[in-house]
C-alpha cells in the first residue's frame, strides 16, 4: 500500500496540530518547581518572619525545593538569596530559585 504525499503531508499537520495543542496542557500541569527546573524558569519563596537561609538543594526524583533554614539571630537582617542551577549542557536553559527572607 503506498502512501500519498498528500496522505503523508496531512498526517505531518494532524502531528503538528496535537502536539501544540497538547505541549501547553503539559507545561501547565508542571509543579513551577519542575517548570523552573526542566523549562528554565524562576520560583520563588518567602521564608516565614525570623528565619535565614543555610542552604537550599533541588530533589530530582520529584523536582521539589528543600530550604535549610535557622531563627535570626539578634542583629541580622532580612536578606534576598538567588539560587543558580548549573548545567553541562549548554543550551539547556537554566533555573532560579529566589528567597526572600522577612524581620
């Protein structure tokens, strides 16, 4: 059985049309974590009043953010921290986590 150019370019567009209509259902569905992660994004957090950044890590198995954190100490002040992920790959584009901390 052959198959028509016709056949073959209006299979093409029906591929086309589901995957575009498909990818942003699936980008949404996406934790912002996982967005900021895979797609490259930013998230960003507001530590509760009268705590501080130790450390935050990325979790791969579920893409979720853990944000080490301690009571201020009598003096310390309110600071914003900006988080860069690095990757091998280039032209992968790469995520941001921003934590704001409040007095």
């Amino acid at each position: 059985m052959k198959l028509s150019v016709l056949g073959v370019i209006v299979g093409a567009i029906v591929l086309a049309l589901v995957f575009f209509l498909c990818a942003p259902v699936l980008v949404m569905a996406m934790s912002p974590n996982t967005g900021a992660r895979i797609l490259g994004g930013t998230v960003e957090y507001t530590l509760p009043p009268g705590r501080k950044v130790v450390t935050v890590t990325w979790k791969d198995e579920d893409h979720s953010v853990w944000i080490l954190s301690r009571p201020m100490r009598p003096g310390e002040k309110a600071e914003e921290w900006e988080f860069q992920q690095h990757q091998n790959l280039q032209f992968l584009p790469s995520g941001k986590v921003l934590i704001h901390e409040m007095q």
